[in-house]
C-alpha cells in the first residue's frame, strides 16, 4: 500500500523429502516455507480497520470453511496507530479503533486456529502519516512480539533515503530477537529489485505497484511478476500483492484468472475483500482447493512463462509428486485457442498423460498435446500427470548411502546421509550425467535450500572420473555450499578418491548460484547469490583426472545417520547455456546488467549498462542461430542485439535492431574462465562496456577482445 512514496531525505519419495531437516533458505527463521494465505483489510476497507471488523473476519474465516482450506492469516494494514507514540517512545493502538488493545485481539485470532498480522514502515511514518518504525526497530519488534503479532507487513514510504536492505535488515533482526516466530513481508513496490536482495531479509517481497480492482492492474502486475520465477523458494517468495477477487470491479472470469495466476506463480493468497458479504461466487473462487494445492505444493516453485504470443500465454509449475500445473491465459478480449505439450511444459514422458481441470473437475488423456478455447480475460487450469518425479535419462542417481532423488523439470532434490566427503568419509548422494564433463567446460546450477544438519553440510556441484565409484575415484572436486562456512572449493590433492584440500570463500547464502569451471586438470569455481555478482571461490589443480567426467549437484550431511536435503535447479553443462530460454546478462566488471535505453521500443535504440530492475528491457532471448552462432533478442520488442554499420572497427556502437539475420547480429559465446566473452560473429570482436565504466548508462561497443572484466558477462537464467 502507498499513499504517496515520499522520503524525508524510494515427489515418489514426497513424504520422505517433505520430513526431511530443517533447511537452511533465504530467511533461515522456519516460517513462510509456503506462501502466506490469509486476509488484509486494506483494499476493501483503507483506513477504516477497527476491532471489530478484524474479529468478525476471523469468525468469518471459521464458520465459511476459508481456515480449514488454509486461510490463517488475519492481517491489519495501515492506521491502526495512534498518531503519536507515547511518552516512553512505544508504539499506541488507536483507543478508538482498538479499545480492548492488539493483544487482546491477538488472543480472539489465536482462539479460533489463526494468526495475527500486523503493518509498519521502514521511515519515519507509515504511509498514511503514522509513527513509523524507522530508528524503533528494537522496540517495536518487542511489542509485535508481547501482543502476539505473527506477521508483519513492513512498508517503504517516509524513508530517509538510506539502503532499503539495511532498513529492512534492522526489522530483520529485531524480530528475530525476540525469539518470537514472525513472518517479515518486504513492501517495497518492486522498486529496486528487491528480488534480488529479499532472500536472506524477508519471507516474501513485494515485486510490483498496488494492485487495483482492473484488468489492466492485473495484467500489469503478472507481465511484472511472471518473470521473476528463478527468485522463488520455500520460505522466499515473490509478491504481486493482495487478491481483488470480490471486489466488483471484475467480472468473475476475471477473477478465477486472477486466482490462477497467483496460484500458478507461487504468490501469497491474501484475499482483500469484505469477506462477511462475500458472494458464493467470491468464496467458491476462494476457496478452490484443487487451486490452492497448487499456491501451497511443498516444492515451492513459482510458474515459468514458457509461451507468451498475441495475449496468448501457457505457464507450467513443477510440482512435488512430479505433476505440473500447466496453464493456458487469454488475456486479449477474445476467445482463443492454445495450445502446448507435455514436453514443452516439462512433465516426464509417459504414454498417456492425464489431464484434470481444476475449475471444470473434469479428467481427459492426452498422447502429449495441451490444448484448449480460452475464453476472452481467461483461464483454462489443468493439474498435468505424466511419468512421476524419478530420475530420467541422460541424468542418472547414485548414493554411497542412503539417499532418495527426485527429478522435477527444472528442479533436482537430493535427500543423503552421510558423515562427509573429507579424507577418510565419502558418503553422498548425488545427481549426475555420466562423462559430460570435458576440458573447457563448465557447470552450473542454482541452490534454493538446504538441510542445516551441521554447519558443515555440504551441497552443490561434484565432479568425478566415477561418480559410483566412492571410496576410490580420483578427478574428485566439489563447490559446495556450507550452512555456516560460506562457499567451499574441495579436491583430492592426490589421486587416492578422497577429498582432503579446501579453500573457501563469501558468506553462504539462498539461494546461490554456482559455477565450475574445466581447464584441463585445473578446476575454477565460482559462487553468486543473484547471478549478478560473482565471487571467485578459488582454484586447485587436481591429479588423476580423466578426458571425460561425471558431472551433477550432491548433497552430504556431515552428520553421520542425519538426512540433508538439497533443492536444485538450472542445472546445465556447457559454456552455453540453454538456448530458447530468457537471461540476464550482467557485466563482471561492474556488476551491471544489458539494458535497452529508457524501454524503447524503435531501431537504433542504444544497449546500455544498467543497474539490474528486473525490466523487460534487461532481459534477452538465447536463440541458436546454427554452427556455434547465437541470437540474443530483447523481450521488450523483440529485437536483436545489433552492431552498428556493421562495422569491423573498435568503439561500434551496439543498438537494438530489426533481426534480419545478419553477421553482425549474430555472437559466439566463449569461456573467460566462468564468465563468457561475447563476440561478434561479423567483426570478431568482443561486446565491451567502455573505458571499463561502472556507472549507470554507457552505451555497449565492440572492441578487439582481451583479458579485461568489462568484456566478460554472466548469462543467469530467468525464464
């Protein structure tokens, strides 16, 4: 919510994996594994929020079925203080609004099975002009925690202009301090890329602007989200904010779509009407479990964007058990056809695949198409069964211990025991694809979670003449994530199949991403916790290594009969990254990102460096353009990246352009040891920030290649 933003100074194996040990994520404090489902009063009621409505909601939430289908949280927004703290500084419910106080309260919410939430701000005041807790982050927090607050919902308006992460970290760590579960909702409108800092401050984040009671909101609001779906783990979600479903300024089409969506993006399900005049059709939509089921699946992936064309889009959402939700969204203003296939939304073959709608209830086979008439501004919802969660080819399983896997295009779950993989222990279990890893190549994957059954534990990436061949085969090197020991680099030294040298880097963090690099027997590797910025982990020369090598993500305990589980995904092996998908492009020099000027849209328009915002203009298509050639195309227009001439010489300016297949439009990807050059196929030279910059705004050029960072790029997936 804002008023005006001002500043003083802006699986098979599911039962198993789900009991598995408390992970360590984002936001290691245990709460929001699932994204919150609840109530906020303020679209439907602003500021006029008092006792009484918060108490008749919470029956409502009893006596309508809402709790028993998973709403718990019953949450106050904004003017529910007092307009001046008291004497000793504390914090004062309004007397008018809340005579009996917000402890009492908390005890009518908790009586009935549900939760008390509750609003502040990282500035001086709130957004509608009350005490703030900017600079009373400790007390505050106390309070929260003596009334029986369970969530909080921090805003952003009336800062002083400071970094936002260090505002929200002082709540961060308030609230932990008392020792009271709280979950923290980050509301920062999407500005500055919280996505990419979130993880590690707060359960959930806002991404976008407040949503209004409109189509033109809603679908605003899903192009800004949608595209954020490598950011989301358990405990660590993406929020487009509060549900409109009810309020009348839909039809309720329109609102079965807006329930879809956010469930199908893994987004917090807080309902934000006048639940006590709901209509049966409001409340039929809201309590859709077969719906819902798919917002709470314990995997905690948000739905990926795998087709967007003319309105017409198809999003899939992996799922524990190995089921997808496959999407089909209409939001031009007529009925249309879409269509995809099992393939495309990545569920694991099988000769029949079946199809539940989860609106209509009905069950259809398929041999592999998905298709459907969408109604104009709507969905058609199907729950998508195909060959389960196991492990597929080419990858392959292997535990010197007890382990269970579980394969979720694209999301990898390894589940082990094991003492360690140090000296004499060699106890994993690991997901792998046999003799893929040769000199030149690299390795990458990202880690949303981890079990934090030591703080030795260890999970990543592993490398190894054998995989299956613990206790002996040499070529062993790890990159591993630790729960207290940052990012670890290990290898066996002498050839003999046991890890016994380290070196270590950074802070760990989730999720991370990692990359390991091959250089002949010389093994790099690298650590990220956006895909933006890179630390070098370090680098060990390693005997014994083999012309071909099993490559795959592992995961040890260190913690002899204890069961650690790891969360992957991305997984890829190659210095290109998959073609056909969206990436990120961010520079190693300056931590910048490719940018296309001020989202225009026309030929000509300059390639720039820019600090990462999560834009359409930042994010680029990997398209194959045959014999080691490749395409990057801008998804806000669907342009090429584009030499300027085209021109052989240094200094050529790079501008977006009409794709025509040109040389000059055209680029090869080469290793600069863990990030890429990118060259020009027509002139041979490297894309190039110059004079090595790293400020906000220099066009892109070409430049004869060198050894330079601000030649060398990091491609992050995102969609």
């Amino acid at each position: 919510m804002t008023y005006a933003r001002l500043s003083v100074a802006s699986l098979i194996v599911i039962t198993v994996l789900a009991a598995a040990a408390p992970q360590a994520r984002a936001l290691d404090n245990g709460l929001g594994l699932r994204p919150p489902m609840g109530w906020n009063d303020w679209n439907a009621f602003g500021c006029n929020v008092n006792e009484q409505l918060v108490e008749q909601t919470a029956d409502f939430f009893v006596s309508s079925g809402l709790r028993d289908a998973g709403y718990v949280y019953v949450n106050i927004d904004d003017c529910w203080l007092a307009m001046t703290r008291d004497s000793s500084d504390n914090l004062v419910p309004d007397p008018g609004k809340f005579p009996n106080g917000i402890a009492a309260l908390a005890d009518y919410v908790h009586a009935r099975g549900l939760k008390l939430g509750i609003y502040e701000d990282a500035g001086t005041n709130t957004c509608a002009g009350f005490p703030g807790s900017l600079g009373h982050e400790q007390a505050d927090a106390q309070a929260f925690a003596a009334w029986g607050i369970d969530y909080l919902k921090y805003d952003n308006c009336y800062n002083d202009g400071s970094d936002p992460r260090a505002r929200y970290q002082a709540m961060r760590d308030a609230l932990a301090a008392t020792g009271r579960p709280i979950v923290l909702s980050i509301c920062i409108w999407g500005e500055q890329a919280p996505w990419n800092w979130g993880p590690g401050l707060g359960n959930l984040w806002r991404t976008t602007p407040d949503i209004g009671d409109s189509w033109s909101s809603l679908t605003s609001i899903f192009h800004r989200n949608v595209g954020l779906a490598v950011h989301a783990a358990p405990g660590a979600f993406n929020d487009p904010d509060m549900l409109e479903v009810g309020n009348g300024g839909m039809t309720d089409n329109e609102y079965h779509s807006h329930m879809s969506l956010w469930a199908v993006m893994a987004a917090p399900l807080l309902a934000g009407t006048d639940l006590r005049a709901a209509s049966t059709a409001t409340l039929t939509i809201l309590k859709n479990t077969d719906v819902i089921a798919l917002d709470q699946d314990v995997l905690g992936a948000q739905g990926r964007l795998i087709a967007s064309a003319a309105g017409a889009n198809v999003l899939a959402k992996p799922l524990a058990n190995g089921d997808v939700a496959v999407l089909l969204f209409n939001e031009s203003d007529a009925t249309a056809t879409i269509s995809t296939t099992a393939t495309a939304a990545g569920v694991a073959p099988t000769s029949r695949y079946r199809l539940t709608d989860l609106w209509a209830k009905t069950t259809r086979y398929t041999t592999g198409s998905i298709s459907a008439s969408v109604p104009a501004h709507g969905v058609v919802l199907y729950r998508v069964t195909g060959g389960g969660n196991a492990v597929r080819s080419p990858l392959r399983s292997y535990a010197s211990t007890t382990a269970s896997f579980a394969e979720i295009d694209p999301f990898l779950r390894v589940n082990a025991t094991g003492a360690d993989v140090w000296v004499a222990n060699d106890e994993y279990g690991a997901i792998f694809r046999h003799g893929a890893f040769a000199d030149g190549q690299m390795a990458t994957v990202r880690l949303s979670a981890q079990g934090n059954t030591s703080d030795w534990a260890k999970a990543g990436l592993v490398v190894r003449n054998d995989l299956t061949g613990a206790h002996r085969s040499p070529g062993y090197v790890i990159l591993a994530v630790t729960p207290s020991h940052g990012y670890a680099l290990q290898w066996d030294s002498d050839g003999n199949g046991y890890i016994d040298s380290h070196l270590g880097a950074g802070a760990s963090a989730y999720p991370s991403f990692l990359r390991l690099v091959r250089s002949g027997s010389t093994f790099t590797g690298w650590a990220s916790p956006d895909g933006i910025t890179w630390t070098w982990v370090g680098q060990a020369t390693v005997p014994g290594v083999a012309a071909t090598q099993d490559v795959g993500v592992f995961a040890t305990a260190h913690s002899t009969g204890a069961s650690s589980q790891a969360d992957f995904s991305d997984f890829s092996v190659g210095i290109v990254p998959p073609t056909g998908h969206a990436y990120v492009i961010a520079n190693q020099n300056s931590a910048k990102v490719v940018d296309v000027y001020n989202n225009q849209t026309s030929d000509g328009t300059a390639v720039i460096q820019w600090s990462p915002n999560g834009g359409t203009n930042q994010i680029w298509q990997l398209g194959d353009a045959g014999g080691g050639q490749y395409t990057l195309v801008t998804a806000l227009s669907g342009k090429c990246m584009h030499v300027v001439g085209p021109s052989t010489a240094d200094g050529a300016l790079v501008v977006e352009y009409t794709c025509q297949g040109g040389a000059n439009q055209k680029w090869r990807i080469v290793s600069a040891g863990g990030p890429v050059q990118l060259v020009s196929v027509y002139s041979g030279k490297c894309l190039d920030v110059p004079n090595g910059s790293t400020d906000d705004g220099p066009q892109l050029v070409q430049n004869t290649c060198g050894s330079a960072a601000s030649q060398q790029w990091w491609l992050t997936l995102v969609q």
